[in-house]
C-alpha cells in the first residue's frame, strides 16, 4: 500500500523539478536577450539560435537593417519567417522597432521550440502596448 507521505513526497518533487525547468528556462532567456541587448557585434554562430539548425546560417537584424545593430544567427527558414514579420511592421520609433524585434523572436522561438519562457515574454511585451505592437 502506498502511504499519504510518499505521494505527497512525489508530488512535492515533482513540483521542484518543474520550478527548476521554468527557473533554467527563465535563465536562458533572460542570458539570450541580455546578450543581443548589451552585445550589438555579436558573433555568428554556429546554429540557428532560434531553431538550433546548422544549415544555410545568416544574420537577422532584430530592428532592422536600417534601425539597429542588435543581430542574431538564423537559418534561411527562421529568417524568411522573420522578415515576413518585419514587412508588416509600421513603424518609425526605433525602442518599438527593437520591442517588436524581441517579440517576433521570441514567438518564433517558442513556436519553434515548445519552450514556454519565450511565448510568456512575448505576450507580456505585447501587453504593454496592444494598440502599437
């Protein structure tokens, strides 16, 4: 027979480990953004940092080529993606082009990945200004 306290005690660990998954993602994401914020010369790497792909590897412009510096490596697919985004987008204040920039990044990620963190940022940005975004 199994006691209260060990499914208690199942449940309780359970609960870590997924606060300790929400805690690594949260980490990685806060880690990616800080680091396309603060590093606008970034290197390129090695695989899409959107999809993790190695193939047919370019540098997408999170505002735009015109507006900003702050870059990331995708693959043509996650690129193609993006640049359809920012076709829509009208607008002319750089901060926004960059908000925009980060959401449509991390809707694809998420879209992507499956990993939450990214939808989660996303529609927070988006929340702050529904009628501009």
């Amino acid at each position: 027979m199994i006691s209260k306290i060990s499914i208690s005690s199942t449940i309780f660990e359970t609960l870590f480990r997924a606060k300790e998954i929400v805690d690594n993602e949260y980490q990685e994401a806060k880690d990616w953004i800080t680091d396309i914020l603060e590093n606008e010369h970034r290197d390129k790497k090695n695989e899409c940092e959107i999809c993790r792909s190695p193939i047919k590897l370019e540098v997408h412009h999170i505002r735009g080529r015109s507006h900003g510096n702050e870059v990331i490596t995708v693959c043509l697919e996650c690129h193609r993606k993006l640049t359809d985004k920012h076709r829509l987008w009208n607008y002319q204040n750089s901060e926004i082009l960059l908000e925009r920039g980060i959401i449509d990044i991390c809707e694809l990620k998420h879209e992507r990945t499956g990993i939450g963190i990214y939808k989660r940022i996303a529609e927070y940005l988006t929340s702050r200004y529904p009628v501009i975004l």
